[in-house]
C-alpha cells in the first residue's frame, strides 16, 4: 500500500482516510464518516508522523514462526518462508497452499501423485515477488524443508488424493470430539476446495506439514505424522490406527492464532501470545 505523504491536521484524519483507501481501490465508494466501515478500516490503519500507515501485525508473524519452525524443526528458510505466508496472507486477492515435504527426494517419491497443472515453467533465479505471485497461483506449492533458499520450491502442483489419505481425514473428523481444543469445531466445516483439499494432502504419510491461506487472510495448518510406525492398534494410549502425533492451528488475519486440535493431547487450551 502507498502511504499518503502530505501533512494532515487533527480535524482532516477521517476525510483523508476515506479518500485514501477509496483512491487506492480499497473500497468502491467514498466512506461516510463516523460509520462502521471507518472503524474497521482504522484497526487496519494507524495515524503515525503525519500519515496513514498500514500496522504490521508483527505478533501473528511471530507467533506463526514459533510454531511453524517447532513443526518444521526450524528449517534454514524458515524466516523466508514466513515473509511470504505474510505476504499472501495479507493480500485480499490472493491464497494459497504450501506443502511441506523433508527434501527433494522425497518429492520424487510422489510419483504418480502428483500432477503439474500446466506446462512446467523454467523459471530460472526468481525473487520474492515472483514467489508470491506463484503461491497465490492455483495448485499446491511443494516446499523442501532442507532447501536453503526458495529456489527449490515447486509451483502449480495438483496433488491426487489417494483412499487412504480420503479413509485417515475421515477418522480424524469421526474422532473430532476427542481430539478438538475446547468447543472448536470442525475446521472443515461448510469450507471450500483450497481447505478440503489442504487437509486431505496433510494425511499422505511423505508429507510434513501443510499450511494453507484463505482469501480472507486466515491461515491454518494441518501436521498429521502418519509415517509407517507398524501397528498401533496394540498400544491402548492410541485412538487412531496410524496417526502418532496430531496438530491443527489457525491463524485468523487479525485475532489471536489457537491450536484447535491436538493428539495425543500434551497441552492446555493455548491461544496467542501464550504459545
């Protein structure tokens, strides 16, 4: 967002507020001053040195970092990774899905399981831009968690869901009540393609994790460690047939993030900061 530049007295805030987010395609029409709409945009905004700013919400950065690197056992591009989740995130136009797998190799393993949507593009040294823009793209973009740089990242990917991915997601919301934080409900309810299919890819056992971005700017991440362990069903502590460790978290644009589900249960209700 461009930052309006010119001084502005105390009595002129609001009639420049609702000129420069009109100016800026922010809204489709001038704001009535006073009005509902003026406040929500001002939670966004903050008057700062003689202009309007767009407030960096550097708790939420924060906290997704945190927990995304416990997941990911802070990788090297971890800092690299969260610039661009908080990029897209916090474009009205744009989501996106980010599938975390160990190295290229095991992306190989994928095989059939994946498709690439389109021609395969030789996309040469790109920058943070061009990365933004590709994730927001339809498909999955596959991210090798020991790669050092972004460079090694996939784009456009159609990840086939296989009956055993379908049967595991199906368990989990059976077995929802159980393994839910608090009254959180099904993080797949009344939700579209993007989540749906997020979800779904987390329960494949070559993947990590899964982290997805709506169109809303919430973020939510799905770790479901299904790796071949042999038979769990002769241990009672487990209540699913191959899962050893569940984590669901969401990050709302602008609330505090929750861990909505956990298996084996570790923890209290945490929220926010408390991470």
């Amino acid at each position: 967002m461009k930052i309006i530049e010119k001084s502005h007295s105390l009595s002129t805030r609001e009639e420049d507020l609702s000129s420069y987010v009109l100016t800026e395609g922010l809204t489709s029409q001038p704001l009535e001053l006073g009005s509902k709409i003026i406040s929500q945009v001002r939670e966004l905004l903050r008057w700062q040195d003689n202009q309007w700013k767009l407030i960096a919400n550097e708790s939420r950065k924060t906290n997704l970092k945190n927990i995304l690197g416990g997941l990911l056992m802070n990788p090297p591009n971890l800092d690299k990774i969260i610039e661009i989740i908080i990029e897209v995130s916090e474009d009205p136009e744009k989501g996106g899905t980010i599938v975390f797998v160990q190295n290229d190799e095991t992306i190989k393993q994928f095989g059939s399981r994946k498709k690439n949507m389109g021609e395969h593009w030789d996309l040469g040294d790109i920058n943070s831009e061009d990365i933004i823009a590709l994730v927001a793209q339809d498909g999955a973009t596959l991210c090798p968690i020991d790669s050092r740089d972004l460079q090694s990242l996939q784009y456009r990917k159609l990840l086939l869901s296989s009956d055993s991915s379908l049967s595991l997601l199906d368990d989990i919301e059976k077995k929802w009540p159980i393994i839910k934080i608090k009254d959180a409900e099904w993080p797949l309810l009344a939700k579209g393609s993007r989540r749906w299919n997020a979800a779904i890819a987390s329960c494949n056992y070559l993947v990590d994790t899964v982290l997805v971005i709506s169109q809303d700017g919430n973020i939510q991440i799905w770790y479901v460690d299904n790796k071949p362990t042999g038979d769990l069903k002769e241990n009672d502590m487990y209540i699913f047939d191959n899962i050893t460790r569940l984590e669901i978290h969401e990050f709302p644009l602008r609330e505090k993030n929750e861990l909505i589900a956990e298996y084996p249960k570790m923890t209290k209700a945490i929220s926010g900061d408390e991470h």
